[in-house]
C-alpha cells in the first residue's frame, strides 16, 4: 500500500511511531512542514524534520517529544556565557545534526537529499520529504500589529494568546520538494497527522502544487484531530486556531479541512461531536487518541487505516 502522511511536530512523530508498527515503512511517505526552518548559531535547523527522523530512530527525548535524548547543552551554554541569545536551545548533537545539514546545503545538495543522508544515518526506513527546499517560513502576527516567526513566536516569547493571524505567503510561494507532488497523486492513501493545523498542515498545504495533487488522486484523505475536549495535548494550537476564526475543537479542525477531508478520528472524549463532524460529510471514527505510548499510537493508526478502507468502499 501506497501511503503518505502530512505532518509535523510532536504529535506527528508520535502517530508515525505508531503507524510504523501497523504498515511497511518502505510503503510509508511522510511529507514535513518546512516552515519551522530557520538559521540558529550559524546552521540550518529544521524542527521538523528532526523530531521525526529522531522519532521513529527511537532517539528522541521522550519527556520533551524532540531533540536527543541525553543529548548535553555545552555549546549552547558556552555562548550564552559569551552574550548571546540562547532561547532556542539546540543540544550538541541535535547541533551536529543541523551543523551536517549547513555544510551540505553550502556544498550544493539540496534539502530533500540531506534528509535522506540523514534518515539513513538514523537507520530510519521510511521516505522522508521536506515539503519544498525553498525558504518557506511560518509568520505569526500578533494583536499590537507586529509579527514574530513561528519558533520566535513558540520559543522565545512563549506561544502569547493575542494571535490576528498567520502569514503562509512564503509557502504558497514555495515550489513542492522533490517527489513531493509524485508521492502524493500516487497515494493510496493520505493521512493527516494529528499535527497543528495552522502551523505545521497549513504550510504543507499551501506550497504550490500540493492541494491539486491530493484533488487529482483518488487516495481517500483521513485526518487525526489533535484537539481533544477542547484543547491541544501539546503546543499552541488552540491559540492559533482561535487566532484564524476557527473553533478549537475535533469539531472545528474538521471544518477547517472540510473541503479535502474524506474522514476523521476524534478522540473517545469527543465522541458527542461525531455527528456534527459526519453532517459536514466527513467519515468519522472514534477512539482513544492521546498517544501516552506506542501501543495506543499503534491502534490509533490501524483506526485510521480502517477508516481509510470504509471510505473507499462507499466510493
């Protein structure tokens, strides 16, 4: 089976641990949020990217949900003794990883080359796409008028309430990454991972090319709320989605991705919304969804899979 997921952050790489037990990682595609990408110290870091490559490597710090687990902060502790801003902590190997990434893009390699040096460094079997090599950052505008990038507005000043918007342009003007556009009109099925849906999905989405792909295949698109009773597990998606008039809940995502969804899987707490979810026309499944460990990743994914096979048999 074909198969490609949308995703990123934490909540992502947490489902795609799950899903690895339940399918072949060779048939599994996963298509990641660039828009996080940004220069730290020097080198290229690319959030995203990371945290599943360490992910499903069964590397990353499980207390955190990214970065290395073990990993020491000398580098970064040194140069914050040498005066400078050191809110974006980067481990010493997470930044030999970055520091890999930068030598390689100042040699001429592409991004979606450099993952794949880097899925294979990790021992990870699946196909890893960055969503474009272009620059394509994620801007989040504030209330007062100004506006941040998204890991200024996340780490730095602490994920502020007071969100007006957030500015895709430089994604929808980015070009698709290599076998991006192929991997997804091939699909035989496309799943949204439970990611934030402003800031990791929405970039995806809004890179050229991307949403006609998934319109011009036949792949049934199932997503995973990340929203249960109301709020995220982790991260800041209840205020971006407020930020952008859309309701923080399974009910609300459904929405926001009404126009491309086939069907959801909403967490058994919200099992009172299925049927405001399936009058938009979305399949909906209901389950247990905060992936407190591996196993419930695991059935979170075979539901999703299922859902997937229902809704290519009503077609």
């Amino acid at each position: 089976m074909r198969l490609v997921a949308l995703a990123g952050g934490v909540g992502a790489a947490r489902f795609l641990r799950g899903l690895v037990r339940v399918v072949d990682p060779a048939e599994l595609t996963v298509v990641i949020n660039t828009g996080d990408d940004r220069e730290f110290y020097g080198v290229h870091v690319s959030p995203d990217l990371d945290i599943v490559i360490y992910t499903l490597a069964g590397r990353v710090d499980q207390e955190k949900g990214y970065g290395l687990e073990g990993d020491r902060f000398s580098v970064v502790d040194a140069l914050a003794d040498l005066g400078h801003e050191t809110w974006f902590r980067l481990g010493d190997l997470d930044l030999a990883t970055a520091l890999h990434r930068s030598l390689r893009l100042r040699e001429g390699a592409g991004l979606a080359e450099i993952t794949n040096e880097i899925t294979r460094a990790y021992g990870v079997g699946v196909r890893v796409l960055p969503m474009s090599e272009d620059p394509a950052p994620t801007f989040v505008e504030l209330s007062d008028g100004s506006r941040a990038h998204f890991e200024e507005y996340l780490a730095r000043d602490g994920a502020p309430d007071d969100v007006a918007g957030v500015d895709l342009t430089a994604a929808e003007a980015a070009r698709p990454g290599p076998g991006v556009l192929e991997a997804i009109r091939d699909a035989e099925v496309i799943l949204v991972c439970p990611s934030n849906p402003v800031v990791s999905i929405g970039p995806i989405l809004a890179v050229a090319g991307v949403r006609a792909a998934i319109d011009e295949g036949d792949a049934p698109v199932v997503g995973i709320s990340p929203i249960i009773s109301g709020a995220p597990v982790k991260g800041p998606a209840d205020r971006l989605l407020r930020g952008i008039g859309v309701e923080v809940s399974a009910r609300g995502v459904a929405g926001h991705y009404a126009d491309f969804l086939d069907g959801i899987v909403i967490d058994q707490r919200d099992a009172a919304l299925r049927t405001d979810v399936e009058a938009l026309g979305i399949a909906c499944a209901v389950t247990e969804t905060w992936m407190r460990s591996p196993e419930i990743a695991a059935s979170l994914a075979k539901t999703s899979l299922d859902l997937a096979a229902a809704v290519r048999s009503t077609r």
